[in-house]
C-alpha cells in the first residue's frame, strides 16, 4: 500500500494515464475538436 506512495510509482501511473488518454484521443476524432 505504501508503495504507491513512491514518486517513481505515482509519475509511473500518471505517465501510464496520459498514454492511454493519447490514444483514447487519437481513437475518437470527435473529441480532437475539443
């Protein structure tokens, strides 16, 4: 539980998070708009 406290842990997830928030955008063209 602690160990997703670690900064690494944290940038990782968000990086992973952006990811698939690119693709989700790049998937829809519709939301591209926005």
């Amino acid at each position: 539980m602690y160990r997703s406290l670690f900064p690494r842990d944290m940038f990782a997830e968000m990086d992973r998070l952006q990811r698939e928030m690119q693709q989700a955008l790049d998937l829809s063209p519709t939301i591209r708009g926005f």
